[in-house]
C-alpha cells in the first residue's frame, strides 16, 4: 500500500539525519585508521572496526532506502528487472583482464584508453566504449578522460588477485546462469514447487538431468566446456569467498576459549580455514575431513603452507563423508562452514545427526554460514536503527541473494535463526548464540539438547 506524502517527508528527513550522524561515525574512524598507519601500528588487514562495520551497513541501508523513496518505482522496478545486465558486462571485463589492464597504466590517474584497452582485450572499441560507460554508471570503473578508464575501489580488488576474479565469474558461468533462469518456472511448476530434494532443483530443469549439482559436476567421462569450467573455477572462487569472511571467522569468536581442543573442520576441503586457525591458535589441534579425493589435494598444500603440521600429528587430513558416521569423537568443537546451506533440511539433520551422537557434554557444532535476519528482525540479532527496516534493508541483501542461488542449484538455503534453530532442534541440538561477525557469515553455536 502507498504510504501518504507526510510520511514519506517524515521518513526521507529521517534518513537524512541518520546518514549525517553516521557519516561523522565513518570519518572518525577513517582519521582514526590514517592516524594508525601513520604511527606505523600493526592492524589487521581488510578488517574494520566495529564501530565502521556497524556504520557501513547503517549507510548502505539508508542510502538505499533514500532511492526507494524518491525514484519513480516505474523506475526503479525496470531497473531491478535489467540488473543482470550489469553482472554479466562487469564479467566480460573481468575474463577479458580490464582491472589488471587499467592497474598496469603508467599513470592510473590518467587511465587507459579505449582504444589500448580493445587492444588488449580483443574487444571491439565501440563495444568496449559503451560497456564501460555502463559499468561506469555502476560505480565499478571510473572514466578519468573522454575514453579514458581506470579502476575503482570496487574493480581494484581483483588486480592480481586470481581468486577474487573466480568468484566474481563463477557466478556468470552456464550451469549458474541457466539454474536461476529456471527458478520461477520451478517454483510456479506444482510438480516442484514443495521439492526438497537436492536432486529436484531448478538446475535439474536447466541441465536435464536427474544428478544433484555435485555428482553433475563429478562425472568422470564429462567433456561439456560449461561443466569444465565450473569445476576448474570452483576451488579458486571458494578461496575468493573466504577472503571476504576468513578474517572476521578468525577474530570474532573466541577460539582461544577451547584451549588444547580438537577442532573437526567437517567438510574442510583442502582445510584452507583450518590452516589460517592453526597459525594463529596454536595450542588447537585439527582434523580436516573431506571426500578422498579432495584430501589429497590437500596434502600438498598442508605441506607448503605449513610445513610439519601433518607430520607432527598436531593436523590430521582424514578421508570422510559426512552423512556417514563421526570417527572423532569428544572434539572440543564441529565446524562446518558452507556446508549446511548446501542441503535441504532433511540432509542438514543427518549430518548435524552424525555430529550430535559423537559429541560430549563440553563439545559444540560451530556452523560458519550466512544468516539471513528477516526484515522485522530476530530475537537473536539487535535491529538497525529506525527508519531501517530491522535487517538493515537491502544492506541485507547479499544473504538473500546467495539464498536464492542455493534455492536454484541444491534447493539448499541460507537460513534465518529460526530456521536453522529448527534444524537443529529436529537433530537434538539448540542455538546457543549466534557470533555476528564483521562480514556477510556468522557462526552460530549449537550445543546438545538434554536427552
């Protein structure tokens, strides 16, 4: 329902005001940060304060909400409806190296121009010209002459950062592509519409196939472009991601509070987080725990990454599927991060299942996942300021969208408190507390129910 003239006033003021005060907010910390630097002190990279993670998500949510007021919603609504044109011309930049081009420039305040840069690419320049006009509107580029590009903060993370660029394309590849192009016909379909299988997905009806995206991706004989090349972007892309969340991970929850513990790195992959944790825990033992395949690949990298940790004893790299039963029992904690939201319900309760039968009275499930805050908010999360909506609006939104992507590939989700407290419950666990970290993923604590 339309809201009246004065309360639009009411709340565009509101907004003003909230993105005033929290503006001084960022700035003192950004004078704070330079004063830091200045002294040459030791700070943790790529990871703010508090007070500025708070303030981040304060302004993207007004500055959001301002547009949703004074735009056209004509606008506005054909403007979400051709986003994905944005995505898919910031890839073509991205496979075609223009951050790296625009880093190379012997003077980047002046740029590069169209021309070097079609070139480089093979890119037709008229082409070229009005994809990075576009992309320029979008913030990512920033054209410093007429025709004449460099980069901005945004398209700067990917200079010489390989794994950044693989998530940033493997969202663009086919098989994800053509699973959200199937999502409303899956969900308006009643044959599949209340699927929750991971095998009965909007990637079935892309693809054809009664496999789940894993075994899809897994078969041996595969010779498909567009199958070759998820699975060759994959590992890079999930290292990618970790660079947005690791940090917060590390610093956010106390892991030093589980003293010489064992920490089981459940669906660890090559143990990539565990690793990090190792170095900066020292007393932690670990046991990374993967498919075989997967394991030995791992191997190696434990071997250069941290010499003598596998030989020690102090890591284990242990084959293992984890709808199976836990061999390790009595750990002082379960991690799993970006593993639940890949499975419907049903197979998230056989796997914290396994966990639960294993665990002691002082053990816990840490499950490292997006938690998605519904916009009136949770119980378990403090709410945004008012105007904002109690989720921070669409500073909120990335949770949703990631949501949608597992819904389209694995009928897999990014849960709400709620949700995964029902999940839990149903394995004879309860949420403790949810870590809200300095980042998209959060750990939630799970611990055992009384029998």
């Amino acid at each position: 329902m339309p809201v009246s003239r004065s309360t639009r006033v009411q709340k565009l003021r509101s907004l003003i005001r909230l993105l005033v005060d929290t503006s001084e907010v960022v700035i003192e910390e950004w004078e704070a940060e330079e004063r830091h630097s200045s002294r040459n002190e030791s700070a943790t990279p790529n990871l703010v304060s508090h007070k500025l993670f708070e303030a981040r998500r304060v302004i993207h949510g007004a500055c959001a909400m301002c547009i949703d007021l004074v735009e056209d919603p004509r606008v506005r609504l054909q403007e979400i409806s051709e986003s994905f044109a944005l995505s898919q011309a910031f890839d073509t930049t991205v496979r075609a190296g223009v951050p790296d081009i625009l880093a190379e420039a012997e003077a980047p305040a002046s740029g590069v121009s169209a021309r070097q840069l079609s070139l480089r690419t093979g890119i037709d320049e008229k082409k070229l010209v009005r994809v990075m006009h576009f992309l320029c509107s979008g913030g990512i580029y920033d054209e410093v002459g007429v025709q004449r590009f460099a980069n901005t903060n945004l398209s700067g993370v990917l200079v010489g950062n390989p794994q950044a660029k693989a998530m940033q394309c493997l969202f663009g590849t086919k098989l994800f592509v053509e699973a959200l192009e199937h999502l409303p016909a899956t969900l308006l379909d009643p044959e599949t519409a209340s699927s929750t299988s991971v095998t009965v997905a909007a990637f079935q009806r892309a693809q054809k196939t009664g496999l789940s995206l894993f075994d899809f991706m897994a078969r041996s004989d595969e010779t498909d472009a567009a199958i070759l090349e998820t699975g060759e972007m994959f590992p890079e892309a999930m290292f990618g991601q970790s660079q947005i969340s690791s940090l917060s991970l590390i610093h956010d929850f106390p892991w030093g509070s589980l003293g010489k513990g064992t920490v089981v790195d459940v669906g660890g992959g090559i143990g990539s987080m565990s690793l990090t944790l190792a170095k900066a825990f020292p007393d932690l033992c670990f046991v990374v725990e993967d498919l075989p395949i997967t394991i030995e690949k791992a191997r190696p990298i434990w071997q250069t990454g941290y010499p003598g940790a596998v030989e020690s004893g102090r890591v284990r790299l242990l084959p293992h599927d984890f709808f199976t039963e836990q061999p390790v029992q009595g750990a002082a904690a379960y991690f799993l991060r970006s593993v639940l939201h890949d499975w419907p319900d049903d197979d998230c309760v056989q796997i914290l299942s396994r966990l639960r039968d294993v665990m002691s009275p002082e053990s816990r499930i840490l499950v490292a996942d997006m938690i998605v805050q519904p916009p009136l908010g949770s119980a378990h999360f403090k709410a945004a300021p008012a105007p904002l909506p109690a989720n921070y609006g669409r500073a909120d939104l990335i949770k949703g969208m990631h949501d949608m992507v597992m819904l389209s590939l694995l009928n897999g989700a990014e849960r709400t408190p709620e949700q995964l407290e029902a999940v839990a419950n149903r394995a004879g666990l309860k949420v403790v507390k949810i870590w809200e970290c300095r980042g998209p993923v959060s750990i939630t604590e799970l611990r055992r129910l009384p029998v």
